[in-house]
C-alpha cells in the first residue's frame, strides 16, 4: 500500500458585503438655562409730601429647564462591521420658577379741598382749596415667572457589532451534525444571498461572511476553530469573513468525517475523475493517502468516527473491505459491503468491539463483529447467502440493535446480545410483512423506533423482550426521532410535534407562530432541539426549543418565544403502553 501527500495550492476569494440600513433609537438629556420675568405692583408712600405712590417694577430670575426627550437617530450599518450612531432632535419641556428685585419710581397726583388731615398713607383728604401734590416714592417688586420648557438637539453616537438587519425569510441549508462543537449553518435570503451563520455567546445566531457567488453548501463540519465548507467541487475554509480554497475535486465530496483535530474526506482530484481517495486536513497540509496506488482509485465511502478511530470502506485492489485507522496505523479489518458505493453502518468504542456489516459471497451482507484483534461473521440473520442487510446498527449496554430483511418477517427490528448467543425478533408487523421500521433511537439505555403494523406509523419501544406501542395517532407519525438530553421528540403527521420523556407522551404546544417543516428535527449540544419552521407571516427560518420555549433564531420572529406542553398520554405502567 503506498502514501504519498502534499500540500494543496490554495487561493483567496474576497467577498464584498452589502451594506444594510438600520435605525437605532436612543434617549437623551435636555438641560436648557431660562429667564423668568414678574411683574408685581407696589404702593409706597412718599417721603416728604405722605402722599402715595404706585410703583411698577420688573423682576428677572434664572432657572434651569430639564427635559427628557427621545431622540431617533438614523445611521448606516454594514454587513460585519461597526455602526457609529445618528444624529436627531430632542425637544424637553420643564417648568423653571425664577425670582428677581426690581426698583420703581412712581408720581401720584390728587386732589386736596380744603384744609384737613391726612390718613392711610396714601389717601389724604382735605377740606379747603384745591391743589396738585405730587410725589416720588421708592418700591421693591418680586417677581415670580413660570417657563415652559426649551428645545435642544442632541447627538448620540453608538457602537453595533454585528451584520445587520436578521428579518425576513432564511431558507436554512447545510448545517453541522449533532456532533459538531459549534452550530453553524447556511442561510439563503430571498434575494439569493448566501451567508455563513453562527451561533454566539448569547443564544443568537447572525451570518459572520457571504459564500462566494454560485456556491452552494452541502457540507458544514467546524475542526477546532476552523470552519470548513464544501460544495459539489471545491473544499473551502472560512479565514475571517472570507473564504479560501483547499481542495478541488473532480467528483465532489460525498463523505467527510472529523476525527480529532483532522478533516477526511474522499475526493478525486480537479481533472482526475475516478481517482477518489482518501485525503487529511490538518491545520493548513493536506494529505492525500493512495489506497488503492494507480489511477483507479479505493472509493473510500462511509467515513465514520467511533472515538478517535476513523472507521470507512475501501478498495484496495482485492474488493470493497472495511478499514480503521487508529490515528498511526490503516488497518483492514474484514469484509465491507458488496458494492464500494454501498451504505455501510458501524457501531461500538475505540479499541473493540466494533460491530459493522461485512459481504462474503456464502453468507450474504450480515452483521460483523471485531473484537480489537480480529473480526468474525456475528450472525446469518438471513441464513445461507441470502442478504438481511442490516441497518441503523446502534449498541447499548453491550446489546445490538438493528434492522434487518428475511423471507419470513419481512423488514423488522431484531437484537442480538453481547455473548452473541441470544437472537431476539420483534415484529411489528407479523407474517411476512414488513413494518419498515426506522430511526432506531436510544433513550436512556432503551431503544426506540417508528413502524407500521399496517394502519398508521407509530412510536414504539422495546421492552421486555417485546415491542410495545407508545402511541395510537389517527394519521400516525412521520419517521424520523430526535434525542435531545432526556426527550425524545418527533412530528404527527400534520406536523404538531410531540416529546417522550420516558414516561408519557406529550404534545408541544409551539404558538401560532411556527410550524415545523417534516424532516427537519435536529440535536445540537444535546440540550436543545432544532428545526426548521414556518411562522404566521409565512417566513421560514431556524428555530430552537429548549424543552420550554420555543424561540426564533432567523427572521422576523427572531428572539421572540412562547410554548407550553399539552400531556396527552397518561402513563399506563400496568399493561406497559401509552395510547390516546
């Protein structure tokens, strides 16, 4: 077997990104210093004649004027920058009380008849002749005065992180598996912007760079702090906001896999259509490793991790064969499937046993077992060299369960025990019918799956040696189960999403708001379930249920949230089922 490697020219691609609009309102101050004016009369009486006098004065005060207003200020964002505020207008209003002294001289005039006495200080009545008095008199005049308001501008400035405006429908496509550290995705908007998204600190999740034009997403894997995205012929890695090549195939990449802190994948190089082999990223080298030495290529298919092992399917010149490879050392290890491009499953732990599903002519495809030296043929579910093919390998407390096809049951579920000795059959469907189970799940140590008796697809479980029924819904429920912490979550057929918790069935109330797309249902961090949905406005998008609330990570309804759990299914622990 030979190696060889090297390490890919690489290039950049610089996007541009168009800016955004956006509006951020803001409040502020309004101080504003104010006169006050007055006017008061006062009567005082002169000195020398004792006659009266009116004097006006005028106070002035000063006083300050606060007033909160709410200034709109209008600024331009760009897409993954930095917006600094706008401008606006703040009118306040306030009251000011002002206070102020002010001198007046006034000069009375009356009329004296005769001769007589004079009284009140400012009245004099006289009997006799008749004269004119006048006088000069000296008063002090308060003033109190009340101000409305005054009017001021303020400016505001303001920092925003971020990318810009997040309304408005996102068609979601690629995305990173349950298995990823980080969610990241692509959306679409609806005039055919693509974006790379990822998920923050805060819950939030906002598009961090624009794919390159007629790129389209079909695989997302982050390794470490890089990630990777892949289209049907080039290999690209996200540095900063831009994307850069790594590798470009002739054939596309059907499978990737990340194990550690390397990316595999299988690919034919630009040019060299049919030379698939298996290549390494790591850090900035790419490794290339001839299988199958020669312009033909190994096919390697099916990359899967089982801890840091690398376990896959390939052709070395002698048939198709499944491989390991312990992070030193490729290593085959028995029979793979019986078509290169055929779908092949693994289950078990690094270092053994691992279980997969191995072709050899007299036994057909059945299940295989490797013990950490050497492999072995499991179990002849379909004895002879008819093919059970099985499936959906999944291995709990040293017990396998799968899928598997014979001429008598049909396509059912079966289990086979750590000792290999003792071969259980569940059928859902008796005779030779097949109940087409699938999504055989885990749920705290007990599988589960969906299956057709023959009226409508339904929930089951196995459980004491039998499978029991968990739900009864008149349209039934679609395939597809997604484990999330301690829940398991699936769609009825009209898409109203229901959660098992291991004991009862209920139905989750999301609102008005969302409605799920069928097949979208996805883990994330094994905390919180994602899927795509369609809100009243009809905008689709991604959205997030933490077990709670159901929240919207895109679109107009981001951040908004609002769910209950309706219980439906009470448990029955006597016969050991839960129907409506």
């Amino acid at each position: 077997m030979a190696f060889s490697s090297f390490l890919n020219d690489t290039s950049t691609s610089t996007t541009g990104v168009e800016p955004v609009d956006t509006t951020t309102p803001s409040s502020g101050l309004v101080t504003d210093t104010t006169t006050g004016s007055g006017t008061a009369n006062t009567t005082g009486l002169d000195a020398d004649s004792g006659l009266s006098t009116t004097t006006s004065g005028t106070g002035t005060g000063t006083g300050t004027t606060s007033g909160f207003g709410t200034t709109t200020g209008a600024g331009t964002t760009s897409d993954f920058g930095t917006t600094t505020g706008g401008t606006g207008t703040t009118t306040g209003t306030g009251t000011t009380s002002g206070f102020g002294t002010g001198t007046g001289t006034g000069t009375g005039t009356g009329t004296t008849t005769g001769t007589g006495t004079t009284t009140d200080f400012g009245t004099t009545t006289t009997t006799g002749g008749t004269g004119t008095t006048s006088g000069t008199g000296t008063g002090t005049t308060t003033g109190t005065g009340t101000t409305t308001g005054g009017t001021g501008t303020t400016t505001g400035t303001g920092t925003t992180s971020g990318s810009g405006t997040t309304g408005g429908s996102v068609d979601i496509g690629a995305m990173t598996g349950p298995e990823s550290p980080e969610l990241a995705f692509v959306g679409t908007r609806s005039d055919g912007t693509s974006q790379l998204w990822t998920q923050g600190n805060d819950g939030s999740v906002s598009p961090v760079a624009q794919l390159p034009d007629d790129v389209t997403a079909q695989q997302i894997h982050i390794v470490g702090n890089t990630t990777y995205v892949a289209d049907e012929t080039t290999l690209w890695r996200l540095d900063g906001n831009d994307f850069t090549t790594v590798y470009e195939s002739a054939d596309g990449f059907d499978d990737m896999a990340v194990v550690g802190d390397r990316l595999w994948f299988s690919a034919a190089p630009s040019g060299q259509s049919g030379d698939t082999e298996l290549l390494m990223v790591e850090g900035e080298q790419v490794t290339r490793f001839d299988i199958n030495s020669g312009s033909e290529g190994s096919d390697p298919a099916n990359l899967t991790a089982i801890g840091d092992e690398l376990w896959f399917t390939a052709d070395s010149g002698s048939g198709v064969q499944t491989w390991r490879f312990d992070g030193q050392t490729f290593e085959a290890v028995g029979p793979g499937p019986a078509e290169a491009d055929s779908e092949a499953y693994f289950t078990g732990q690094p270092g053994g046993p691992v279980y997969f599903v191995g072709y050899e002519e007299d036994t057909g495809a059945e299940l295989w077992r490797w013990d950490g030296e050497q492999s072995e043929l499991w179990v002849d579910i379909a004895s002879g060299s008819a093919s059970s093919s099985p499936e959906d390998l999944t291995m709990v407390n040293g017990e396998v369960f799968l899928t598997a096809t014979t001429e008598d049951t049909g396509r059912e579920v079966w289990s086979i025990n750590e000792e290999g000795d003792t071969l259980m059959l569940y059928d859902v469907s008796s005779g030779d019918d097949s109940s087409d189970p699938a999504s055989l799940t885990m749920l705290q140590n007990q599988a589960y799956f969906t299956a057709d008796d023959g009226s409508e697809r339904q929930l089951w479980r196995i459980e004491d040696d039998q499978a029991i029924p968990l739900t009864d819904l008149e349209d039934g429920v679609e395939e597809d189960l997604t484990a999330v912490g301690d829940n398991l979550y699936f769609l009825g057929d009209n898409n109203e999403m229901f959660a098992f918790d291991g004991s009862q069935v209920t139905q989750v109330d999301l609102g008005a708001d969302v409605t799920p797309i069928s097949g979208t249902l996805t883990s994330y961090d094994d905390e919180t379930l994602l899927f795509r949905g369609t809100d009243n406005q009809g905008e689709t998008g991604l959205w997030s249920f933490d077990g709670s609330e159901a929240t919207a990570l895109t679109g107009s309804s981001a951040g908004g949230s609002g769910s209950t759990q309706q219980s439906l299914f009470e448990d029955q622990s006597d016969s050991g089922s839960f129907l409506v």
